[in-house]
C-alpha cells in the first residue's frame, strides 16, 4: 500500500468510481477518495473496534460441529451486553483441528483455537474477556500485526509448525476473511489486479506474463498457462469461451473446494483476467454437485460482482464484457477431462473425443476455449500484481511456483497445505504433517489419486515437481495425497482405485471399458478367499498377474483420454513397490496387513480362551467347535470371516492373523 | 414415503428456462429433480418436448450421470463417500454398519421410505474421514458407534413428529 | 505434403486423415467404429497407428497427417495392441458364430481372423442381456453389441430419428431405445440402415426364410413372389456377375426352382401406383387443395411422417406402395382369374428393405379379409436362399416373369433409384395434363445421388415445382422449410435411404460409392433401352383398368390399392 490508499484506488476513474460509491458510501454524496480510503481499511479487517469472532464453517468445519460451536458461542455472549461480530470464514486447512474458532479483540493479535467443541467455548471466551492468560496454552497461534499487541507464549502461525514450510499465495486468505463479503476482498487489494490489467495491459501482454512466470496447469496436465491462452487468443472467431474446472473428481482432493468456499474472488478475479486475456465474453464454472457450500458462496460472489459492475459489460470503463455462468457437474469423474467437460455443458453425455482438434482451437460448441483449474486461476492476480519474476523465483527448475496438496489419511495432521514447489516429499508428510499417526509405520503414500502412484520410504527425499515423480513412475495430479501405514494393504489400495476408474470409465473405448475390467476381475480374484473361489480361478490367479503388466500397457497406448491411459498406474506402482504383498495374496492366500478380509484367518489363542461359548452361538456358519469350559477352535474352511466373535469374545482370545 | 410434490407440474418448473436449448438440459433435469426428487418416465417426456430433443437422449443424458435418480428416494437420503482418504479410515465398515442397521443395500431405500443409501463420489471433506452426508448435513470421523447414535437420532426425530 | 508410410515415401494432400492416406495408398487398415461421412469418434481404437517420434499409439481416423509424418501401421507394437483390443472385445461377447445371422459377414470375425486370434487370453466377462424381437423388420441382441456407436450415429445423423441411443455408461453402457423399451415402443422406423453399419449381429434384419420355406413346403399353398425393381440389378453382385448387372431373368429361374409357383414383377405394381399417383397429383393441382402431394412408397418415410410431422399426413399420396398393390392384385384379381382361393395363397415378397415388413404387417393392409402380403424377403435373405438351395445363378438360363403381372415400363424400373418415382411419375402426369407423350421423356436432374434436387417443370403453362429428397435429415430439411414457409412444392418424392431403394436397409452389406453408382446406372441403362418407357404405355396395366379397376382413382382402385395413415406416439 502506498500513501495510505489502497492501490485499487489508482484505477478508479470516471464511472467505476461512481459504481464503487453506490455499494461501499451509499446515500453519501460527492465522496472523496479520503472517504472510500477509510471505508476500506475498515472492511480489511486487519484491526477491529470491537470483539471479533470466526468460526470455521467450511465443508470440513460443519462436518466437525461448527454450527454446535456456533450455537454454544450465541448462548455465551447473549448474556453480555456488548456488541460484537460473528464471522463464518472457510478452511485455514488445518482439518485435523476442526473446528477451529478464532477470537479477535480490539488491540490484540488475532488468537486461533482448535478443535473447539461446544463445551469449550465458554471457558474460552470468558477468560480472554477477563484476561485470563492461562487459556493461553489451549491455542493453537498468533496472527502477526503491525500495531497491535501480542499475545504471551502463543507461537505465531508463521512458526507453527504445520504453517512454517508453507508459502500460502493461493490459500492465504482462506479462513481467515469473510468469503461472503466482496469489500473485504476488495479492501485487501482485490480486483486490483483486474483494473491494472484492463486499463494498462493488452490481452498477448497478459499471456506473455502468465508465460513468463511458468505457471503451469495446476489440475494435474501441467501444461504452460501462457502458451494455453496463447492458442485461444491466437485463434480468431466471433466468440470465445474460457472455462473453470471446478469438477475436483479425484478423490481425495479438497483443495479447489477450500478456495471456492473460503475465497470465491480469488478465483473470480482470476478468471476475469484470464478471460481477457483470451478474449472471451462468456465464461463457466463447471463445479461439483457435491460442493453445495461452495456452489452457494459462489453464487454470492458472482451476484455481488454483477451489482458492483465487475462483471456484466463495460467492465472498469475498458469496453471488455464478460458474463459468468456456473454449471454444476451431475457426477461424472470422466467430465473432468476437457473435452468431457465441454461435452457436459453442451447437455450431452460427459464422453470425451479425440484430439486434435484441441479445445483452445475448437472446444466449446466449436468455438476456441481453455479450460483451467480453480487453483492456476487462484494464481493469476498474484501474478499480475508482483511480476512474473517474483513467481518463478518460487520452485524449481522446471516447475514454479507453489502448489496447493489435500493431506489426509493416516497421518496426525491432515489437511491442506501450499508448499512452493522442489519440497521434499518427506518434509510434507513429516514435518508438515507430523508423521503417521498412533504410532504406525509408514508405509506410502498416494499421491495423484487414480491416475498417480505412490512413493515409498526409498523415494520420500524426491523433489515435487512435475517430472521428478513421473520418473518414480507416479503423477503430481492435481495434489491429494492420502497416507498409509502398516494397517494399510496395498493390494486393496489398487483395487480401490480399479474399481473407482470402472465406475467412473465413459465406456466409450474399448481398451479402458474393457480393459479396466479385466484388471478389477484379477485383482478381485487375488483378494478372494478359498471359500468364495470357483472353478478354475486358481489358474487364473496365476495368469492374471502376468497378464496385469500386458493389459497395462495396451490400455496406456491406445486408450482415448487421460483417465484410460493413467488407470493402470496405481497398479503398475504397487506392483513395483509392493510386489511382496501382492505375492502374499497369490502364492500365500494370506493379506499381511489384515485388510482383504475373505485372505484374513481368524484364530482363537489358546491360552487365552476360557471356552465361554459364547463365539460359537454367535457364529452363522458354526464355524467355531469347542466343549464348554475347554479352549475353542475355528475351522477357517467353514469361517466367512464375518468378525462377529472378534467382536463378542470378553477376553480378546480371537485375532486376525 | 416421500412422495413428488403433485401440485407443481414440471411445466410451471419449466418456465424458468424461457430460451432453453440443449445446453440447458442437465440444469434443467437438477432443477427439476430437485423439486420432484427424482425423474419419472413422464417427467423426461415432458422435458424432451420442452426442449424437442429424442427422448432417447434425454434418457441417455439423465443415466450416464450419478445424480439422477429414476426411483422415489428416502426421506432422509444418507450417502456416504467412498473416496480414497474415506477407504483408506475405513468407510467400508461404516457402510456394512449402515446395510446392517438399515436392512437395506446401497442404492435401496427402506420400505417404510425413511431412509435410502448411496455411496457417492468425494465429498472434499477428506481431513476428516470418514465421512458421510444426509440430506446435506454432514457427519465427520465416523465411527460404528456414532452410525448407531446418528441414525438413531433421525427415527426419533420422525417419531416425535408424527 | 510429403510424408512417410511404411518406410515409403508419398504425396498426399493437406488436410487428410492418417486412414485417408492409407487408403489412397492402398494400405488397409482395420476400423470398426468408422463410418465415412460422419465425424470419427475415436472409440474403437483398432485404427491406431505408430508415428515416429509420438509417445502412444494415436488413431488414424481421426489424426490428420503432418509434412513430414513417419507412419507405422502394421509395426509389431501396432499389431499387438490391435489383438489386445480385439481380444479384450471377445471376452465379452458370446461365442455364437455357428448360430448367428451374421455368419461370414461379421465384422468382428473378420478382424478375428486377420490378426490371428488363437487364444482366450481374457476370461469372459459376458453378461446375458434380452433378446429385442418386439419389432416386425429387425431383431436386437445387445449382448453381442460392441458399442461401437455406428447405429446410433447413423439414426441420429442420418435419419434424425434418435430410436436408439447409449443410455448408463461405463461397463454399464447399452445401446438402446428410451427407458430400453423393445423397439416397437419407439419411434423406429424400421429402415434398418443401423442393421447396414452393425460390424457384428446385434442388430439384424427380421428372419422370415423359415416362413417361406414351410409355405413352400405346404403342398396346400400356392406361393407367389415378386421382386422390387432395385434388386435384379443388385442381385448379381453377390453371385460372381459384375456390379451392375441386370440379372432379372436369372434370378426369376432360380426362384421357380426354389418352388416358387408363380414369379411376378413389383415393377408392374409400380406401373399401376404411377396411374394412381399421377392422376391423384393431376387432380390435386386442378383442385388447388393437399399440395404438395408426398409420394407414399417408402414405409419408412411413411411412419417417420406419422410419428414426426402428423400435420402432413394429409399430404400424402393415399396409394399404398408397389409392394402392397402387387399384393392386393394378387388376392383380388389375378386370384379370381386364375379362380384360386385367396385363402390359398402364400404372397411373399422381395424387397431391399426392412420397413417393407413391417409395411406388410399394417393393419390398413388388408383387402377382402386377407393380408396384401404374407411375408417379406430381404435381398440379403435371398441370396441366403438361393445358397441354401445350391443354386448356381451365373448357370441359369434367363426367364420371363408370369403374366399378367409381370409386364412393365422401365419407368418403373427407375423406382429403385431416388429421383425414378418423380421421373415416372411425371412423364404420365404430363401426358394426363397435355396428351402428347413427347412433353417429358428422362429428367435428367433428378439422375444423381444428391440428397435433395429440386426442379421446376413447366408443362403447358403449367408449373411444377418439385423437390427429390433421399435420407429422412434431408427431409426433415424439407418439410421444415415448408412448413416455415420458405419452400413450397407441388410433388415431393422422398425415399428415406439415401440414393434410394439401391442402397436400402435390406441390401447387400457394404454400402460404397462405386456399387450404387453402378446400381444406378444399370437402371438407367435399363431405361435407355427399353422399348416401353412410360407407365401408360404398359399393356398388361391398360388391361387391368379396363377389366378391373375401370379407371385410376376408381372406386374399386380406393378399395384396394389407397390406404390411410394415422398419428403415432412413440419415443
């Protein structure tokens, strides 16, 4: 900021000052800057004149009980007569601490609590009220300030040890700010981007820039933004469209739907710019169904972006016109392929086809579009505000910049994270994320969802980017990573994934229809206990897994779109490192970590069963022999593997072996 | 049994696509299945004439996707997710959990109509797996034991409603 | 530009697919989902090539070639994933070859063959799936569909009708009507041109052979036959003669062989609808009133109006087609003169199309209490015939049809090619209008294989503006432009296969350019040399008029050569 005003101010000439003044100053006549300067610095937020209170209410908050913290906190402060604010912000990303609720009092620091169930809020509130510094060692950390005081012996969040390896650009708003208000935004700067680009850059300066920082697709292609937009622009025709992948279908991934819900215009702004840039009039939002929150906070901001005339024609009195529409997706994994996407805008089924001709030249009902994902849009007003070179000073050789990874699985912090790229993988998972939890062994993790692969203990020291993983034969994606201990078996892990990609496969080609098919057979057959098997399955067993390599290979060089050609990675990855386990399976008939279930043999240690009967009652396939008072035991011919005597036996005589 | 809303005919819904093209077909079968909670033979007549397009595809449009429901759903729709971090915690136990309590499969409702299942794709909530959603609300870090106490819950809510 | 094919190097235009370039090259490459003049959809991915310096494999259908492409497609990694495909398709079909319609003209068997599938490398993953036997023209056995989308395609594009469609997805997708009904539920029209694309036997003309032979057999029935007029010059390919042979006398001696008693011609029925018709058009335009007159021979075109456009239902000609005049004659006038029992006799007819079966079937197609026709042959069910019965076609000596019904005009002829019922329809009109046989002789616009032409005549100061469409999209076209009135016509002739009956839903598989053009031509060759040339001019038809009908549009021609239509629902 410089001379105190906000530098959005520098653009607003003419007849954007006046849609400015009709939302921020209404009813006040001939403002001057001085008075829309200090109406922003107090929607910044960034010193408060009275209590403050936030509350994390995204996806992962509610989940945790927000709306019961939200409700014990109402009860506690409706009987104080002071005035004070409740805000509902989004995810900070710190979902192990769910929910989080911070309290912000005039003159001090910012103060985060978490996992604030509703019998913790009272205590709370009531001694920071009455200044009581022993609530102090329930806090998670400071936010840090410029004038205002600090708290005693509270770490600040740029310590805290979850926080201290990330460079948050995409994510650094979110949970803190207000997503449903658009002066916030705009009184931290927002659109400020937006109005230098329309008034001092022309639409090729714009993809230049975006090139030259070397951001690349951030939804898993990693394909050079700049050079995207450039076949677009470069593509003369009457209409363009840019369009927002908002679909995030791997499983896993949470990360657009934290900046969708917790910092709408971050994305808004992003697309605007880059719809510029193209020269597109009309851009989509193609977002999941299944992020109803994220849909809702979407809505508003667009709404709101349409009052203050940020969108709708004539933006900022340059004579560009854009309009938004969101499409919501109707559950299809496939439709986050582009030409998938475009089919499902068009009211067709989500089924890819061949390419070229590329959507940049002609996509969206002929016409060229680009497609991008929510986060390389989160990236772009950075870009245009701080330079090019400021963003590929961040990262690595070949990939710049920072990327936004979902943490979650068997690991003591789970959450998201944004970490500048070339940062070891260990370091995401144990200094970041703490390690495995309950003190388990870790095993891998998965990293690029159904089309990725994993990395072991021999390969945590890789740096992330884009090449480095697929050398180790797994996939950046678009950055869920989901951790797994010893409790976990690799081989359901893949036939997890087998049986996501047949569920979700078109079936418009043959090698992925049927070949993934194929695949989930043998792997089913593998994890199929003797009781359940028929025939000649033992054989097949045999062959299958030689077969597994060959199928892999057909269905990666001939399938028609991305899903096909990565579905055989994450068992060409498991293969690779796990090879024991899946040997286990076949030659064995046993699952080492005790997850396929029909492999899994139930065993009564003798030493510890005092022949109460009551397991064999219980079991429905009289299984189970034994004389009352005499030590029983399981016949695994006859046992269905059900657990119930697992769970009936008083003196934990029964285990998995 | 929860029964479509009779007194709205789809074509009322319609007209809030004044301009509909094919573009509009899937928002418009959402906004109808919203209101009517699931898309019935007549509904999809009615639609492919709105927008004169074969109802053959408007048939193939409706099934390609996982949203869209051809049979009355429960009053109470539970849907748990069954992404990665969700398996990886767990969430086949919490399905058996459900199946067993609620006598029912998945893609079934009760034959008293209070409650139907469906395992969907990620919900995004995957920090706090597993996890499941009914009728919007969602319930994180499941367990056996809290399946139990959450479903429970819901029948004595309809029991003191009634 | 210059590129590389199999280490040799060519000149090929700009702009073409990788499949085109082979092609012109002479190099073949196999293709299951690819249909000519339709978009590639890529799903199929036998057509995957090798290009140098590409990662994968890409397919050639839909890849355009590059200055300086290096193209593989018979490379060791080329062949092996095309097995894979194959095999991985075979897993999941059933292993029904011995007993399935499409026998030695399968598509997949072919392929099987060719790359030399020897093994069941995958286990089978088949899931029985009903039997669609619910239409009267074709039969549905989803189980042995490949999805390769071409029926659809062509339903959708072709034909702008859309009965069928891929409905779920995934292992789950099925090609199938709406709500997956039986096709008679549907809007099908029954022009079985999915039937002509479908590379296996999942969609399939109707079996009526047995129905025929036990007629045959059944020493109680006189059996009759006549043939439409596309297929004697079609016949021959299928029997060593050269494409576009007439081989109309052969062919009448191998059906008397067969058993067939008497052997008539559907092209003097069609001598006796241009009577009809053209007096209908002449009285019309006196009138002023139900213009434009629609020809109504085609039964596909027929129900596709009924379903489609009911408000032009009036526009119809109101004469039944050749076929189902033939059939009404046979039972009403020849049987009496031969004093035969109409109950005795067993009408049966060739046609190369599908929808005549279903046509055959209607309940309006009843005269005197018996159905006009009692069962309908395709071309492709004759030839069957014909080889069941170890008949050697090229070794037969011609011979003549059987009076009186087997006289006729070549106009007639020409009701196998688009544009030939305008053409003969409008050289008696003209005569009726002006009686000078020297008004119009050919009409050579009508003579190619556009999808629409349209031609104004003027006969005497009167004019005619006419419109020949062939493939129902080109005339939903039409009629929609008449409808919004841009056009308006006094005749339309509409066949609903594109080029006409020659290329019908019941011809022989494999519709390329050059066997229609050569179809075509024969007729016209037929037509140049003939010495009857004009529907009028047919002596056997003055005949019937005189001693039957009395005159076209008589009473007794309304009661059994007119029919009525009537508004269908169906999706």
């Amino acid at each position: 900021m410089n001379n105190g005003l906000p530098s959005i101010d520098k653009y607003l000439i003419g007849s954007s000052l006046e849609y400015f003044n009709s939302c921020l100053l209404p009813g006040v006549l001939n403002p001057t800057s001085k008075d829309i300067a200090e109406k922003l610095e107090t929607l910044k937020n960034d010193s408060v004149d009275k209590p403050y209170f936030f509350i994390g209410a995204g996806t992962c908050g509610l989940g945790a009980g927000a709306i019961h913290t939200e409700k014990a906190l109402l009860n506690v402060l409706k009987n104080h007569k002071f005035d004070y604010e409740i805000i509902k912000v989004g995810c900070i990303g710190l979902c192990f601490a769910e929910p989080i609720m911070d309290v912000f009092l005039p003159g001090k620091n910012r103060l985060s609590f978490g996992n604030v169930t509703p019998d913790k809020v009272e205590p709370i509130v009531l001694a920071l009220l009455q200044d009581d510094q022993t609530i102090l060692s329930q806090a998670l950390f400071q936010y840090p300030s410029l004038n205002l005081k600090a708290w005693q012996e509270v770490p600040f969040i740029n310590d805290y040890p979850f926080f201290k390896k990330q460079k948050r650009i995409v994510l650094n708003q979110c949970g803190i700010i207000n997503p449903l208000s658009i002066g916030q935004y705009i009184a931290q700067n927002g659109y400020s981007a937006l109005a230098k680009t329309l008034k001092e850059m022309t639409p090729i300066e714009v993809c230049n820039i975006i090139e030259n920082s070397g951001l690349k697709g951030r939804g898993g292609g990693g394909f050079s933004t700049g050079k995207k937009w450039k076949f677009a622009l470069n593509t003369p025709s009457d209409q363009k469209y840019f369009i927002c992948n908002a679909d995030e279908g791997d499983p896993g991934a949470f990360m657009d739907r934290a900046v969708v819900e917790g910092d709408p215009h971050k994305l808004l702004e992003g697309l605007i710019i880059a719809a510029y840039a193209i020269q597109a009039t009309k851009a989509y939002i193609y977002i999941r169904a299944e992020y109803p929150l994220a849909i809702a906070h979407l809505e508003k901001a667009i709404n709101d972006l349409y009052k203050w005339k940020i969108l709708g024609s004539n933006i900022f009195d340059s004579g560009f016109d854009l309009d938004i529409i969101i499409k919501k997706g109707a559950g299809a994994f496939v439709c986050g392929e582009e030409t998938a996407l475009i089919h499902s805008i068009e009211g067709k089924r989500g089924m890819p086809r061949p390419r070229p001709p590329f959507p940049a030249v002609s996509g969206l009902h002929g016409k060229p579009s680009v497609i991008n994902n929510v986060e390389t849009l989160a990236n772009i007003s950075s870009i245009i505000l701080k330079g090019s070179d400021w963003f590929n000073s961040m990262g690595n050789n070949n990939s710049k910049g920072t990327k936004v990874f979902a943490l979650s699985g068997k690991i003591k912090n789970t959450g998201l994270v944004e970490v500048p790229m070339g940062i070891t993988m260990r370091e995401i998972i144990f200094d970041i994320g703490g390690g495995p939890k309950n003190n388990k062994l870790f095993k891998a993790v998965q990293i690029g969802g159904p089309s990725g692969g994993c990395v072991t203990d021999e390969n945590l020291n890789i740096e992330i980017d884009y090449d480095s993983l697929k050398t180790i034969g797994a996939m950046m994606g678009s950055g869920g990573l989901v951790v797994m201990d010893e409790d976990n078996c690799m081989v359901d892990v893949a036939k997890f994934f087998m049986d996501f990609i047949q569920r979700e496969s078109c079936g418009k080609c043959i090698p992925c229809r049927e070949g993934t098919k194929q695949m989930q057979n043998i792997l089913e057959k593998i994890t199929r206990g003797r009781i359940s098997e028929k025939g000649n399955d033992a054989l097949d067993r045999f062959k299958g897994i030689l077969q597994l390599e060959e199928l892999s290979n057909t269905i990666k060089e001939t399938s028609l779109c991305g899903l096909g050609q990565s579905a055989p990675n994450p068992i060409l990855s498991t293969l690779k490192y796990f090879r024991n386990e899946y040997e286990a399976h076949i030659f064995d008939r046993r699952c080492p970590s005790g997850v396929c279930i029909e492999l899994v043999n139930f065993e009564i240690l003798e030493e510890k069963c005092i022949g109460c009967t009551l397991c064999a009652k219980k079991c429905p396939s009289a299984a189970i022999k034994g004389s009352p008072k005499a030590p029983h035991y399981i016949n695994n011919e006859k046992c269905i593997k059900c657990g119930q005597c697992l769970k009936v036996c008083k003196f934990g005589a029964i285990i998995k072996n | 049994m929860s029964k479509p809303n009779t007194n709205t005919t789809i074509a009322s819904l319609l007209l809030k696509f004044p301009k509909a093209n094919r573009g509009d077909l899937i928002p418009i079968l959402q906004y109808v299945q919203d209101s009517e909670k699931f898309l019935s033979k007549s509904t999809m007549i009615e639609i492919g004439e709105f927008l004169k397009l074969p109802l053959s595809k408007v048939y193939g449009v409706a099934t390609f996707y996982n949203q869209f429901k051809f049979h009355p759903p429960g009053k109470y729709q539970i849907q748990i997710c069954r992404g990665t971090a969700c398996h990886v915690e767990g969430s086949s136990t919490i399905l058996a959990a459900l199946i067993s309590d609620l006598k029912i499969n998945a893609g079934e409702t009760t034959p008293d109509g209070l409650f139907s299942l469906e395992v969907v794709a990620c919900i995004g909530a995957c920090g706090l797996a597993p996890v499941m959603s009914v009728n919007g609300e969602f319930f994180a870090k499941l367990t056996t034991e809290k399946i139990k106490h959450i479903i429970q819950n819901f029948r004595d809510k309809e029991a003191s409603n009634e | 530009m210059k590129i590389e094919i199999n280490n040799q190097s060519l000149n090929m235009p700009a702009g073409i697919s990788i499949l085109d370039a082979c092609k012109s090259a002479n190099i073949n490459i196999p293709t299951l989902c690819y249909l000519e003049d339709l978009f590639p959809s890529g799903s199929c991915r036998m057509c995957v090539v090798e290009i140098a310096g590409v990662k994968n494999l890409v397919t050639s259908c839909s890849t355009q070639i590059t200055e300086g492409m290096k193209i593989s497609t018979h490379s060791n990694r080329v062949i092996a994933a095309r097995k894979s495909i194959l095999e991985l398709l075979l897993s999941n079909h059933p292993d029904d070859c011995l007993y399935c319609d499409k026998n030695n003209a399968c598509e997949l068997q072919n392929l099987s063959a060719e790359l030399g599938v020897r093994n069941r490398n995958f286990s089978k993953r088949l899931i029985e799936k009903e039997i669609d036997k619910s239409s009267p023209s074709l039969i549905r056995d989803p189980s042995k569909c490949i999805l390769c989308g071409r029926c659809v395609r062509v339903c959708e594009e072709r034909q702008t009708v859309s009965a069928i469609s891929f409905i779920k997805r995934g292992s789950q997708t099925k090609v199938t009507t709406a709500f997956d009904g039986g096709l008679n539920t549907s809007n099908c029209i029954n022009c079985g041109q999915c039937a002509m694309v479908c590379p296996t036997g999942a969609i399939v003309e109707k079996n009526n052979i047995k129905d025929v032979l036990a007629a045959l057999s059944d020493k109680n029935k006189v059996v009759v036959v006549q043939h439409a007029p596309a297929i004697s010059v079609t016949l021959g390919e299928l029997f060593g003669f050269k494409q576009g042979s007439d081989v109309n006398g052969q062919m009448t001696a191998a059906l008397r062989k067969m058993g067939f008693q008497f052997v008539f011609e559907t092209s003097f029925s069609a001598d006796v609808t241009i009577m009809e018709e053209a007096s209908e058009l002449v009285d019309r335009i006196k009138k002023g009133e139900r213009l434009p007159l629609m020809t109504s021979c085609s039964p596909g075109w027929i129900k596709f109006v009924e379903h489609f456009y009911p408000e032009f239902l009036n526009n119809l000609s109101s004469c039944k087609s050749p076929q189902q005049m033939m059939g009404a004659l046979i039972k009403n006038y020849w049987a009496f003169k031969k004093n035969i029992n109409p109950r005795d006799i067993y009408s049966v007819s060739i046609m190369p199309c599908t929808a005549k079966k279903f046509e055959a079937g209607r309940a309006e197609m009843v005269t005197g209490g018996f159905a006009d026709i009692d069962a309908v042959l395709t071309t492709r069910e004759l030839a069957k015939m014909i080889n069941m019965f170890n008949i050697n076609l090229s070794k037969l000596k011609p011979e003549d049809a059987d009076d009186p019904l087997g006289e006729h005009s070549s106009a007639a002829k020409l009701f196998g090619v688009t544009g030939g019922v305008a053409e003969a329809a409008l050289r008696t009109a003209a005569f009726l209008i002006t009686n000078d046989d020297s008004k119009v002789q050919e009409i050579r616009e009508y003579r190619d294989l556009e999808g629409i032409k349209e031609l104004t005549l003027n006969i005497d100061g009167i004019t005619l503006k006419t419109v020949v469409v062939s493939g129902l999209s080109n005339a939903r076209m039409v009629l929609d432009d008449i409808k919004r009135g841009i056009k308006q016509y006094h005749f339309i002739e509409v066949m609903t296969c594109p080029g006409g009956c020659i290329a019908g839903g019941g011809q022989p598989f494999g519709l390329d350019k050059d066997r229609i053009v050569a179809r075509m031509k024969a007729l016209y060759h037929i037509d140049k040399n003939e010495k009857i040339r004009k529907s009028h001019h047919n002596k056997d038809v003055v005949k019937l008029y005189e001693e039957f009908l009395m005159h076209p549009l008589s009473h007794k021609s309304h009661e059994l050569l007119h029919t009525k239509y009537k508004p269908r629902t169906g999706y």
